[in-house]
C-alpha cells in the first residue's frame, strides 16, 4: 500500500492547491443542501404527533451537534498525528477547526434549550447529555484560549493537540450517556444498526442536513485551513510567487 497521499496532505502547498479546487465545490454543494433539507423539514415534513411543530428544530440540532462531535473527533486525530508524526497540517487544522466545532457546540445547546422548554418545561436541567455537550463546547474553547494566549506557536500547536487528544474522552460520555445513565434527553436519532424509528418524510430532510452540514464545514475548514497555511508559510518561495501574481 502506498502512502504518498499520507505525505502530500502533509504539504501546505499541496494542501492549498487541492483545498482551492474543493472548497468552492463543497461550500456550494453543502448550501444547496442545507436549504433543500431545511425547506424540506421546516415546512412539508408532518408534525410529530407527539411534540407538534417543536420537533422541527431537529432539522438544525441534529447536524450542530454530530458536527459539533465529528469536528472535535477530527481535532484529536490531527492531535494524535501533530505528537506523533508533527506534520505541519495537523496544528493548522486543529486552529482552523476549533472555532467552527466551537459554534457548532453552541447551536447545539441553544436549540436544544429552546426545545427543551416546551417539551421538558425549562431551558436547562443538567442532563448527562447536555452537561457533556457543555464539556465539549469549553473543551473547543479552552484550545481557542491556549492559541490565542501562548505566543510561542510551536508550544501552542503542542499544547491544543495534547488537549485536543485528551478531550476525545468526553466524546463517547456524550454518545452513550442516554444509555449509561436515566436522563431526560431522547436516543439517538439516527443509528447506523436500525432503521429510523420515524417516517422517511421525516428524517430524509434530516438526513440532507446532515449532509449539507458536512460539505458546509469541510469548505469552511478548508478555507480557514488555507489563511492559516499562508500565515505560516508566507516567508515560503511559493507564496511569495502567489503573491506576486495577485498583484498585492
């Protein structure tokens, strides 16, 4: 098996031209998507006959917080591999990332709360789920913290992969605590194992969410990747060259 490709995503030139011909391409696809299951969920799918009209804020909560969890997944990974092989993209992705599973977090538990007072008759009740939730959204801040307060770049970069590596600990709390413990906080919605428990009118919007979500982030990600590769690079030969053809 060969792993050029493993070497190549480690090249911040390599990684900049690729990025400029995908993130065009997912941030596009990733909106189209987004209004397409949003307008799909928010105003043809039924009414739950149960929670009414208050479950369509699935159709944001759920994207926000599998993002949330699969960004700071992809944070601990680039930690593993920024300690372990130090390869120049990792700390790149780490601090491109972190604000967007950040925002993430937080849109996760805003609408969860604004579900959570029809449906549980308050805003906030510390629920395994939600407390975890809570965890990994100042998990995402702490690393913002530590950039942005450690001048030395090189510590820093150190520093939020070391945290990041340790944070995944809370990611599998946050899967399993409906299970591991009595909380007031639903199943998942989706299980890759079982069929969804709702009608197809119903989670195929869902579904196209999640997916326009995905693409959305990953082209963010990787247009906040490319500003950071061309602070760090800019003393390189060739973005010296693309400066010079953009004329600035």
């Amino acid at each position: 098996m060969k792993w050029t490709w493993f070497h190549r995503l480690g090249s911040p030139k390599w990684f900049y031209q690729w990025a400029e011909r995908w993130r065009g391409k997912c941030l596009g696809l990733g909106i189209v998507l987004l209004v397409l299951g949003f307008v799909w969920g928010l105003a043809f799918a039924p009414a739950d006959y149960q929670q009414g009209n208050s479950f369509r804020i699935i159709y944001l909560h759920v994207p926000a917080a599998i993002l949330a969890q699969s960004c700071y997944l992809g944070m601990g990974i680039a930690g593993f591999v920024a300690l372990v092989w130090q390869m120049k993209l990792a700390p790149v992705f780490i601090k491109a990332v972190a604000p967007v599973g950040a925002a993430m977090a937080l849109i996760a538990l805003v609408s969860g709360a604004i579900w959570g007072k029809p449906t549980w008759g308050t805003w906030w009740v510390w629920d395994a789920r939600l407390t975890s939730v809570l965890v990994l959204f100042l998990l995402y801040m702490g690393v913002i913290a530590i950039q942005n307060a450690i001048e030395d770049r090189v510590f820093a970069d150190k520093a939020v992969a070391v945290v990041s590596l340790l944070g995944l600990i809370n990611l599998p709390i946050i899967k399993y605590s409906v299970e591991w413990w009595n909380t007031l906080h639903q199943p998942a919605t989706f299980k890759l194992t079982e069929k969804p428990a709702m009608p197809v009118e119903m989670w195929l919007p869902l579904l196209i969410c999640a997916l326009g979500s995905y693409l959305f982030v990953a082209g963010i990600a990787m247009w906040r990747m490319q500003t950071e590769v061309l602070n760090r690079e800019r003393k390189s030969s060739w973005v010296k060259e693309k400066v010079v053809d953009y004329g600035i």
